[in-house]
C-alpha cells in the first residue's frame, strides 16, 4: 500500500472517529436534556431527580469518608464512600468472576471438544442453565451467609454460563481442516491438538465470552447485594429505601461509568492480543 492510500485511509478513518464522537456527544447532551425536562414534570421531585441533584449526590459520596475492611490482612482504612462501595463489590466480583470463567472456559472446552462429554452433559447443562442467577441467593444465605463469599458464588454462576457457551461455541467452531493440517504435521494426541489447534482457534470466542461476562457480572452483583453483601447493590437499595433517590441514581451512574472503563481498557488489550488477525 503507497503513502498515499494509507494518508487517505489514516485521514478517512479521524473523520470518521472525529463524527462518531460528534454524534455520541449529541445524543449523551440529548439524553440529559430529556431527562432534566422529565424531572422538572415529576412531582414529589425525588421520584425522578434531576442531573444536577444526582451530580451533587454523587460528588457528595466523593467527599465522605467511609471505613473498608480488608479481607486476608485486617484492618480497616478510610476512603471515600463511594471508593469504598466499589472496593466491597470487588472483593466479590473478582473472585466470583474468576471463578467461574476458569470453570466455564474449561468445562466448555472438554464438553466441546469430546462427543462422548457432551452427550453427558449437554442435558445437565440444559437443565441448570435457565435458572436465573439470583435464584441461588437463598442458597447463598445458607451455604455462605451474608457476606463476600455468598455474594462471590451468585456471581461465579453467571460467569460460568457464559464463559462455557462461549468456550463451547468457539471448540466447536474450529474447522476439521485445521485439525486434518495439524495430524498431518504430526500432532497425534489429544493434548497436543487442544493446545496447538483447538486454543488458538477458539480463544477469539473465548475472549468475547469474557468480555460479555464482566458486564453481565457487574449486573449480577448489584442484584447479589440487594440481600445484605455490603457493596454498590447494598448501597443503592438502602438509599432508595430512605427515598434518597438521587444518591441511588448516583451509583447506578458510577455502575455504569466503571464498565464502560473497564470495557473500553479490555476491547483496547483483546486488540492487541490477537492484531496477528488481522
């Protein structure tokens, strides 16, 4: 390709970055817009706070202080309460997220790979799948009592499911050619076709069942603390239990402010990782 295309295509493409972020400003201002014109229309007004009361209830949970236990080592340290409010979601989250992406990718790796184990599990699986997360919170309770671990194991479930769809997909997706290549070269086992055709075939599959995991489990956390696991869950569902409605708008946003980071930080390494595609 010569200078002069890749300029046009270089150029073609910040135009096209630059109206994209036109057109996301738009609508962001369009929808605050609707929004503040709702709010004025609703009466009492803490039925539907406004931007601005909801700005102010969140620079508020900024600025107060709030004490977060630490787990393994002990002790408690001061931070913001909302920092504080994440950092307790998080001891749940990333473990339970873990967990079960571990579990999912390689259960849905041997189920997909062997015939015989999907003959086996495809009915357990058909049978425990449609099951909504949060109805094991009962479970939970009494497994794990109100806690971390309890709020842990509702999240690993839906990162389990998945995480092992999007394995099991990506397996079975892995053309017969590639594996007719590899035995040619001299990979006769099993092991050895996993690793060198199965894996790399797959993992772009696997990677967006991870990346769609995350977001399902930050939504699945919220709901796994309405039960009493301190964290964001807890805090939204006690503000609006105390009609502080703009304070329980105020983490929705920061919800939603954290996974758009996280997701952005993460589409920017899946990128990366597998630039060799393209």
């Amino acid at each position: 390709m010569s200078h002069a295309t890749r300029d046009a295509f270089g150029a073609g493409d910040a135009e096209n970055r630059g109206w994209r972020f036109a057109a996301g400003a738009a609508g962001v201002l369009g929808f605050v817009g609707v929004w503040a014109a709702a709010a004025a229309l609703v009466t009492p007004d803490y039925f539907l706070p406004g931007p601005l009361p909801v700005a102010r209830a969140l620079a508020a949970e900024f600025t107060t202080d709030a004490p977060l236990a630490l787990p393994v080592v002990g002790g408690t340290v001061d931070l913001p309460r909302a920092v504080t409010r994440l950092a307790q979601s998080s001891f749940h989250l990333v473990p339970g997220l873990l967990v079960g992406a571990v579990a999912g990718n390689a259960l849905g790796l041997a189920v997909g790979y062997s015939e015989r184990a999907d003959a086996v599990a495809t009915p357990v699986v058909r049978v425990l799948r449609p099951v909504p997360e949060l109805a094991w919170i009962t479970f939970a309770i009494v497994w794990f009592g109100i806690g971390h671990a309890g709020a842990a194991f509702i999240v690993a479930i839906g990162a389990l499911w998945i995480n092992y769809y999007g394995a099991y997909s990506g397996v079975r997706g892995v053309r017969d050619g590639y594996k007719e290549v590899a035995a040619s070269l001299g990979v006769d086992t099993h092991s050895g076709m996993v690793r060198h055709v199965v894996l790399p075939a797959a993992s772009p599959a696997m990677f967006a069942g991870f990346r769609t995991s995350v977001g399902r489990c930050l939504m699945i956390v919220v709901g796994a603390e309405l039960f009493g696991a301190p964290g964001v869950g807890y805090e939204i569902i006690n503000a609006s239990n105390n009609l502080d409605m703009a304070r329980s708008m105020a983490y929705m946003l920061l919800v939603s402010a954290v996974y758009i980071c996280v997701d952005v930080a993460y589409a920017a390494a899946e990128a990366r990782w597998f630039a060799w595609r393209q």
